[in-house]
C-alpha cells in the first residue's frame, strides 16, 4: 500500500491515499510523540467502498484520522442507496498528487453524486486539512471527520477543553463499561453517570462512551493538553457545528479490542446522533445538503505546541 510522507522539523504526517486517504501517523518529531491512535490489532488495510459494519470497518482501520463521508456511525440503506459504516470516503482508495509539503487527494464518489478534494498541507507546528465537495445531482449527506489521538499522547495522564458549553450522551451507546447516564445532557465539562457526575475535561480511565460537544461557537475547537505537549484542533463551524467524543480508555474487553484501546476522538461533524444517515434522516436530525453545482467547503488545523 503506497504511503505518502509530508515533514518539518517539527511534525511528520503520514497519508495512505489507496485506505481512505487516512492520515495514518502524525509524530511531533521534537519530542518522537505520536499523537494519533494506533490500533492495537492488525489491520488488513484493505480498501472497500462499503464496511458492512463496525467490525468490519474495524478490521481494515489501523488507527489515525480519516474522514467521514456520505455516512457517519452505522451503516444503513437511505434513499434507495447501500452506505457502509462511516462511509465510502473511509476507507476507499484516493487519487493523489504530491507537491512538497502537500498533498491533494481527489475521489469522485459511487454513494453520493459528488466529487471531493481534500488538500492536507504541513507547516511548521501545523497541519491544515481543507475540504471541497461539488455535487452533480442534489444529495443528502453526513460529513465529519474522525480524528482520533492516542499512542504516546496518552502515555501520560490528559485534561481536554474546548468551545462547547454543553454536551449530551449518546442515547444508544451504552458498553458495560459506559460512566455516563445514555442521553443525558448538561453543561460542559460534567455529564450524569450512573455513580455521579462524570467530568470529560480529565476523560476517565476504564472508559467506553460516547458524547457529542455542542453549542461550539462560530469558531470550534478543542484542545488536549499532557504535560510535555498541546494539541489543537481549530475547524469550520459550517459543515461541522458540533464534534462528536470518543473515549476509549481501556473500557471495552470484546474483540478486537481486549482492553488495549487507548484512544481519544475529537470529531467535527455535520450530525449527532451518530447512529447513521437514514436514521439521523428520520431523526430530523442536522444533515447537509448539497446543491447541484454548488461548493461546500471544510477546514480544519491541528496545533501541536510544547505544554505551558
């Protein structure tokens, strides 16, 4: 599998255009931090246009950051066309040009009438992720993306803040090893559990759940913060208004997993809840809209700073 590698001196990306173009690995050369997730089973990394489920999306994901698009969370049947657990663009090969510190990945989709350029560029301190999607017939889709930290980062205790002033939890995600009270809402950064209030500014250990951060400001972003480095995620509030939280400390012991997760995901996105497009769609949930030869654009920019 070809994997195309963009450096400064402080930060190296690694991209696999052919497997979603995921940023597979983004290492804070300074300190030798990696600070995307690495899944701890192997991956085949073979490509698909259709993860049948999430253990099927699982399998072929070897951690780090994709995107999401035309679905987000399960995989459904919406408006007569078969979408695979967060999406095509997931996990489906991605044409590609390099130049210098960039690259541009391109993918005219079969699950939506659209097509989709994606420039990821590396400056300094910095990595910028800019989005452009044209349709060619109208559609309704999910977009986000699936930032995922772990590996080193989380080798040392977190705290996390962000722009949200409230939060909810997932209704329908409920593990064993789930803190949070599903559906309850309040106010960032506490949230109902099942033995009290469970504060996701210092994400639990042990943990399993899902939240989504809302009422983000026109300008979202988020911060997580070790004692050696900061990390920041800066994004468009249009197409992304809310991010969805992933904490995965330990919590599940099923397969794949076995209790070696270590991950935490920040993930703009268009739609809560996650749960898939035509369930989100019957929701009356927030969706996008794409309009026949009109451009949407994205962009989001990951920070990375030594700790204060």
């Amino acid at each position: 599998m070809t994997a195309l590698a963009l450096e400064t001196t402080d930060l190296r990306a690694t991209v696999l255009p052919d497997l979603g173009g995921l940023i597979a690995s983004l290492r804070h050369l300074p300190t030798g931090t990696e600070l995307l997730a690495q899944a701890p089973w192997h991956a085949t990394r073979q490509p698909t246009e259709a993860a049948t489920d999430e253990s099927d999306w699982l399998s072929r994901w070897p951690g780090g950051w994709p995107i999401l698009f035309p679905n987000a969370g399960d995989g459904c049947t919406d408006d007569g066309t078969r979408h695979g657990f967060h999406g095509e663009g997931s996990l489906a090969g991605w044409q590609a040009h390099r130049d210098g510190h960039s690259v541009l990945l391109t993918r005219s989709f079969r699950t939506a009438p659209a097509i989709m350029t994606r420039r990821l560029v590396l400056t300094g301190n910095r990595l910028d992720v800019t989005e452009v999607v044209r349709a060619h017939a109208p559609a309704t889709v999910i977009w986000g993306q699936h930032v995922t930290f772990g590996s080193d980062l989380l080798s040392a205790p977190v705290t996390l803040d962000t722009s949200a002033k409230r939060l909810a939890a997932c209704a329908t995600y409920d593990p064993p090893a789930n803190p949070l009270i599903p559906g309850a809402t309040g106010y960032w950064p506490c949230l109902s559990g099942r033995v009290g209030p469970v504060d996701l500014s210092r994400p639990p250990e042990g943990a399993a759940l899902l939240a989504c951060l809302v009422d983000l400001g026109p300008a979202p972003w988020a911060v997580l913060t070790t004692p050696a480095l900061t990390v920041r995620l800066d994004w468009s509030a249009d197409p992304w208004p809310l991010a969805w939280l992933w904490v995965e400390t330990g919590g599940a012991t099923d397969g794949p997993w076995h209790g070696k997760g270590r991950m935490i995901g920040i993930e703009p996105c268009s739609t809560w809840p996650a749960t898939g497009l035509a369930a989100a769609r019957a929701a009356g949930a927030p969706l996008v809209m794409l309009k026949v030869g009109k451009t949407r654009r994205a962009h989001i920019t990951l920070t990375v700073t030594p700790a204060t």
